[in-house]
C-alpha cells in the first residue's frame, strides 16, 4: 500500500487586497498559481503584496482576463499598492504567481494557448 504524501507549498505568497494601499478585504495565496479574472476575487483586486524565498520568484500581470493581453513580468518581491493603469494604461484583469522562473517564451506560449504549466492551481 502507497502512503500519500501532502506537499504543502508556503512560497510564494500572493497576498490581495480590495482596495489601493493594501487595505479592504484581504486573500492570501500561496504556491504556483492563476487567477484568471482579477474581479471574481473580493471583487476586483485593487492592490497586492507579493513575497518569496526564491529569487527564480515571477509575478506576471496581464491587461486581459485568461492570461490573455499585454503583460508586465516582475521578479523577487514586490508590493503594489495601486493595479490600475499599471500596464501602458490598462488595469490588471489577470496574474500569475510561481517560485518558478518564467521566461517570455514560457509566459508567450500561457498567453497564446491559456494553460498554465503543469502543477499550478488556476482559481
């Protein structure tokens, strides 16, 4: 007989806001992940801290829902406190968070076929 393991993952930590300078309601998230549409969580997502152990770490924000859009990738940790017009003008619709490092190539192939890697949670 197999004994499952759970592996829990601490890192990253995504952390949302509902409003601008980290304040309303809050969501914490942690491991790999998607969110596909920033307004289905508290809302919409106004502000958000992101912090990870790694240095490999990549938050990648996207003007349009489903990784879909222009985006704006960010390494290590980072705290923005205002996700409007923060890419050429647009608002941030989407995000992914890993421990990983995404290169363009990895994060252009997410935006054309709307899939995450293996192992990510998409919410």
């Amino acid at each position: 007989m197999k004994k499952q393991v759970h592996v829990s993952q601490t890192y990253p930590r995504l952390t949302v806001y509902s409003e601008e300078n980290f304040r309303g309601a809050r969501r914490v998230y942690t491991g790999n992940l998607g969110i596909r549409n920033t307004d289905n969580i508290l809302d919409g997502i106004e502000s958000l801290r992101f912090f990870s152990t790694s240095s490999n770490a990549t938050l990648v924000l996207f003007t349009r829902t489903r990784f879909r859009g222009n985006f704006r990738v960010i390494r290590g940790n980072r705290s923005l406190a205002d996700l409007d017009d923060l890419i050429n003008g647009n608002d941030v619709e989407s995000i992914i968070s890993t421990n990983q490092r995404l290169t363009l190539q990895q994060i252009r192939n997410i935006r054309s076929s709307g899939n995450l890697p293996p192992g990510y949670r998409l919410i």
